[in-house]
C-alpha cells in the first residue's frame, strides 16, 4: 500500500518531453513508498506536475519541500555499462580498439578478481551522479547479487558470448544457468534481460538460442555493433585484426565471419526495446535499416574516443531521409571503466558538450539532456525518464547556482551539476 503523497519542487523543473519544457518554480506530487515494507513489488508513480504553490494548495495534506536554486528532473539514465570491469584504472591499453582487445585478453582475470567492493562504489557513483536506472551488461553475473540489492533501478543484461561451435551447447547451458538465475531477482525495479555481445564474438547458432529465450521471456536486447573500424572490415571483408586475432590468437584454421552485417541485423526483426551500442561505423544504409526497425542507438563518448578516435554523429542521414537531423533514438552511456576514466554520467555529459562544437551550445544541452533521461528509459523499456502522469515517481534534484537568473538552463545544469542533492527512486528517498 503507497504510505503518503508528496511534493517536490524546484525552481526550475526539466520536464524532458520532447520539446524539452520547463517549468519555473515547478513541482511534482508523487506516491511516497518511504513506509513500505514489501519490497518492491509495487510502482510509485507521478500523479501531477505543475506549479508549485497551485500543487501545494490543490493537496494540502501532502508533504512538501523546494529547493531554491535547484533543478528538479528525472532521475539520470546511464543505458550502457559494464559493472564487472570497475576494478580497472590502467591495466588496458587505448587508442586502438584491436590493441585494447589483446589487453583486455591478457589481462581480464586480474581486473576480475575480487569485485565486490569496484562494483559497490561504481553503483554508489550512479547514486552520487543522478542516476537511477542503469542498463547493466555482465558477462559473468559477478555483479547480479549487488545490483539487485541496489537502490537503482536496473535493467539487467545476461550477456552471451562464445564463438565455437563445438561449445555452443554448453556456452547456451551456462548462459541459460545466468539468465534464470537473475530471473529469481525479478521485481518492479529489477528487469532481467539479454544481450549479445558482438558480431565477431558469438556464433550465429548461439545467437539464435540466446534470441529464442529473449523472445520467449520478452525481454529488451542489446549488443554491441560496429564500434570499430576492425568489425567493420571483418565483417564486410573477412580481413583484417579478426581474421589474425582468430588464426593466431585462438587457433582457428580460415576464420570466416559469423554475419554480415545486414544479416546481423535481421536476428532482431519484430523485436522491441532493442539497444546497439557505439555504431560508429554504421553506414546510410544501415542507419535506414535501424530507423525501419525502431532500433536505439546507445552511445558511450570518451570509450569511442579512447578506444576508436572518433564519436557517433548525432545529426544522422539516411538514404531515404537526406535532410532529417537526429532521426534515430540516441540514449547515454558511460561504457565501463575497461575502457573510460570512470563511471560518472555527468562527467560523459559534459565531455559531450566538448565533444560536437559544430553544434550550437544550447541545442546539444537539451539533446544531451533527452539522452540521459527519456531516450535511455524508453530504450530500456522503462516508464520513466519523464515528469508525467503516470510515469515512475524515480526523480533526482542538482543544486546549480543562480540559476533562477539563467536564460541557458539546460546547458548551465550540465556544466555545474556535481552530485545529486536528492533523489527518489520508485517513491523511495534514496539521498
């Protein structure tokens, strides 16, 4: 049972709809669950949004608190990271994303050894940095324990990966063993779901016993794809860093590619809540495919620049729409610390802002904004990310000086947002 109804407010509200509104002096009433005692079991959700001396007057028996010089909005979005790699600070090597993988190879079970307390801080640094729901990729399930314990809500990827054939039915086992398991942690803010990793990673007849049980279960999906211009040679071509890292690395006499990259694409079709991560490489004819098919593009900007020297545009064409800016559905991520300095979503966003200067200031503020918040939610399939009716009482507040006398709200929030001064999560006051 919901304990009470309250109101929060601020002076100023980022709604983050589509048209980026915001409200001065703004306030949300909201379903408190601070009482409850069940778990989670139950949603809190929104219940209004408007004025806050009008909401305030409207509810009077409703608890209430401003924030002067606050910002109020949704809680952040962080809808790609890797939680199992948060020990790494140095072991792996940047630059070029066939030197990464090698290093990662070479030094992957050092970074995995004794996570617990890497994964702890990372989950406190979503906490500290406005995040309250993550799109979490594990490979292992080292980190499920954790996050399902965790005040976030989490949206929780059991990810495959394997590329021999003679393992598949037990490389399927294992994964199915992950995946079950986090079903048994399943609550309204613990979504079990499932992800492939790469397309050079995993063999195709993996991926469609992965993809049998994703669609059986109805869960989101997500990979990652032409993140690299050595996938994108692989899988055009058959040449390159993968062939030698299969010949040589693993062994395998006259690697082949497992997909093209069109054939790639096509496991998805008719599926929703599809997320592929970077697609830096993705050409106007695949863009067409991903926008045909509602797919989100996920992006993760200092890991592309570390590992690959280049961002994701975000004012994407396609063949069929020559003149359309920012066609495809764009959502946030800080990638793991296997490959960024760390976590931390405000830290990506304003690194964003440094990242696109042919964009004007402003513009780029409000698309960062909608990326971390309402882009990220509707990706993860998640009702949230908006101050709407209806939608999951999950908001955060930042204090940002004299902003009451700003004209660039959007864009002075991202430049001196440090950590959240409060936060709710599911009705729930987490700070």
């Amino acid at each position: 049972m919901v304990c009470s109804q309250k109101i929060i407010g601020a002076s100023r509200v980022f709604i983050c709809d589509e048209g980026f509104c915001i409200l001065k002096d703004g306030g949300v009433l909201y379903e408190s669950l601070d009482c409850e005692q069940s778990g989670d079991l139950q949603s809190a959700k929104i219940l209004a949004v408007g004025d806050y001396e009008n909401l305030t007057r409207t509810y009077p028996n409703a608890q209430k608190e401003f924030w002067h010089n606050g910002v109020l909005l949704p809680t952040l979005v962080n809808a790609h990271i890797h939680f199992e790699f948060s020990n790494n600070a140095t072991n792996f090597v940047y630059g070029d994303f066939g030197q990464w993988l090698d290093s990662v190879i070479a030094k992957r079970d050092d970074v995995l050894s004794d996570i617990t307390k890497s994964v702890s801080q990372a989950i406190d640094s979503q906490l500290r940095s406005g995040v309250g729901l993550v799109g979490a990729i594990s490979s292992y399930g080292y980190d499920m324990e954790a996050l399902s314990k965790s005040a976030l809500r989490v949206v929780y990827f059991c990810e495959a990966m394997g590329s021999n054939p003679s393992a598949i039915d037990t490389l399927f086992s294992n994964f199915k063993a992950r995946l079950y398991q986090s079903m048994e942690y399943k609550n309204t803010k613990f979504i079990p779901a499932v992800a492939l990793h790469s397309p050079y990673s995993l063999h195709h007849i993996y991926a469609k016993y992965v993809l049998q049980e994703a669609k059986k279960l109805q869960t989101p999906i997500s990979a990652h794809f032409l993140e690299s211009q050595h996938e994108q040679e692989w899988l055009c071509h058959g040449s390159g860093y993968f062939y030698n890292f299969f010949a040589h690395t693993f062994g395998v006499p006259n690697p082949k590619p497992f997909y093209t990259i069109q054939s790639f694409l096509e496991q998805f079709a008719g599926m929703e809540h599809v997320l592929l991560t970077h697609c830096l490489f993705a050409d106007k004819n695949v863009l067409e495919i991903m926008r045909e098919n509602a797919y989100n593009i996920v992006t993760c900007p200092r890991s592309n620049r570390l590992l690959n020297n280049t961002y994701l545009p975000l004012e994407i064409k396609t063949k069929t729409m020559p003149q359309a800016h920012t066609l495809l559905h764009i959502a946030l991520g800080t990638d793991g610390k296997s490959s960024n300095a760390d976590v931390n979503i405000l830290e990506e966003m304003r690194f964003m802002l440094f990242a696109y200067p042919h964009i004007e200031l402003n513009v780029l503020a409000t698309q960062i904004l909608q990326m971390a918040t309402r882009n990220g939610a509707k990706a993860l399939g998640i009702q949230g990310g908006i101050l709407e009716h209806g939608y999951n009482a999950d908001m955060v507040v930042f204090e940002i000086p004299d902003i009451e006398h700003s004209c660039q709200e959007a864009l002075q929030c991202i430049l001196h947002a440090k950590e959240a001064k409060r936060m709710i999560i599911n009705g729930r006051e987490i700070i």
